[in-house]
C-alpha cells in the first residue's frame, strides 16, 4: 500500500485563488488589505519566512510592510513600534518573526498587538476565544490551522474520529486540540508523561506530530487506515526530515511530506487570518 502524499502547496492553490477574489471584493468598497511583518535581529531564518509572506501577500493584492530592527532593539522599541502599527488604520495585520533578540521580552511583544490585527493567532484573547469555542471571534494560529486544512483535504471526517496530537506546545498541540475538540473530535494529547504513546498513535483515525524530534514516531505504531500529519521539521545529516519515519508512506492512507507539506501552506493562512482580521475590524 502507497499513501496519498497530502501537499500543501495543492491545498494552498485554490485558497489563494479564493483570497484574491475576497482582495477584489474589499477593493470594491475601498479597503486594501495591508500586513504589516517586524523582524527584529539578523536570524536567517526568519529573513526567508518574512520574503515568503511578501511573496504571496503581493500577487493577491495584499500590502506588506516589513520593518526591520537590528538585534541590540529593546522591548520598548518594539512595543513603541507595535503602539503606532495598532494605531493606524491602514494596517490591517501585525506579525512578529519570532526568535527575538536576546534580552527583548517575547510577552510582553506579543501580548502588546492589538488582538484584532494579531495575525499568527499568539495573543492571549483569541486564544481564550479558541478554548472558549468561540472562533468566530478568534485568529487562530497559522500551523494548526493549517494542520486542519490539510485534514479536511483528505476528505476524512473530523467529527467522531480518534485523533492522536504528539506535543503539547502552545504553537501547536494546545490550539490545535481545541480546534479538534470543536469540530466533534476525540483528541487524545500525548507528551512525554503519557502512558502507551505507541497503542495510542496505532488506534487513532488522524494522527499529528508536532513533538520536535526527528522519526520518534515508528512504522509498526501507524494502521492502514490513518492520515498522518507530520509537523515536525527536523535538521539531521540525512538533511530535513519529520517527526514520523518516512517509511509511513508504505502503511498510511494520507500522510504530508515533510519539506512540502504543512509549513507549505501556513503563509496563504496567515493571508486568510489577514482578511479576517480585516472582518473583525468591521470593514468587510
């Protein structure tokens, strides 16, 4: 048996053509979406995230701002910034490129955005709002998001099913848990303290790694039968590979390749969370 190889850049696509349209409509009425991106400090890594959001914010019609700030920037500065960005009306989302410099206060950063132009989903409000059910009313941060998608892709429903989350970190396991929950799943959340992680995984229906640690999840603790969405992005000398054995591909039905798979489609919903941002503003 062969999985279906979920990409996330197939998913991405018609998305992409539905936030253009979505572009044009608020064009109409005379809004221009606008991304405002701060990377403070020289991490490299973080200088390609913030390029990859440019490059597919302009071909939909979106403004990008990207301010940036060397790596002797204080928390002050940056929340300073972050006051003027959540002033102006024609900045419509805010994302900080994470790491921070040394000595700056990711906290006191993060929870100073204004929640309704928090783009990546981090302040504290619109995670309230996602444990409290009400999405609505919430962001929601782009890497379970787009775990959720990539899911949904697959044509398996969520509803009823047994769902394995490895990790427990705020950027993902936790939201994405709450996600899960509201949409009529089972979630069962493992981390290094649960008990069976293997008979666990093997009688899920949808199993999303997220633990950080390259192939900790094996081949013999996968079914026939299951999605798996690996999120995990691991450095090895073998290069990049993800958080369950590639080798899942032979026994799985749906699995995501890793590069290629989730982080391919976490920049279009950081440009879906922009318009909704947008709609929570009251201008759409």
């Amino acid at each position: 048996m062969t999985a279906k190889i979920v990409k996330g850049l197939e998913v991405a696509k018609p998305m992409r053509a539905e936030l253009a349209e979505r572009v044009k409509a608020l064009a109409a009425k005379g809004v221009t979406p606008k991304l405002a991106v701060i990377l403070a400090g020289g991490d490299e890594a973080s200088k390609v995230y913030a390029q990859s959001k440019q490059k597919v914010a302009e071909p939909l019609g979106i403004q990008f701002e990207l301010t940036v700030k060397p790596d002797s920037v204080t928390t002050e500065e940056l929340t300073a910034l972050i006051d003027q960005l959540n002033k102006d009306p024609k900045v419509h989302g805010i994302l900080v490129e994470l790491p921070l410099p040394k000595g700056v206060s990711k906290e006191l950063v993060m929870n100073r955005i204004d929640p309704k132009k928090d783009v990546d989903g981090v302040h504290p409000f619109n995670r309230g709002y996602l444990l409290g059910g009400q999405e609505s009313l919430a962001l929601v941060p782009a890497t379970p998001k787009s775990c959720l998608e990539l899911i949904k892709s697959t044509g398996v429903a969520i509803e009823g099913a047994n769902v394995a989350v490895l990790g427990r970190g705020d950027t993902v396991g936790r939201p994405l848990a709450s996600l899960l929950i509201n949409r009529g799943a089972t979630v069962t959340v493992c981390h290094s303290k649960t008990k069976d992680i293997p008979g666990i995984i093997k009688n899920s229906d949808i199993l999303v790694a997220a633990i950080g640690k390259a192939g900790f999840v094996k081949t013999d603790w996968l079914n026939s039968k299951q999605v798996v969405i690996d999120v995990g992005i691991n450095q090895t000398a073998d290069g990049i590979t993800g958080d369950v054995d590639p080798k899942a591909s032979e026994i799985v039905a749906f699995v995501t390749p890793v590069p290629g798979g989730v982080g391919s489609l976490t920049t279009t919903i950081i440009m879906d969370n922009l318009l909704d941002a947008v709609r929570l503003q009251g201008l759409s």
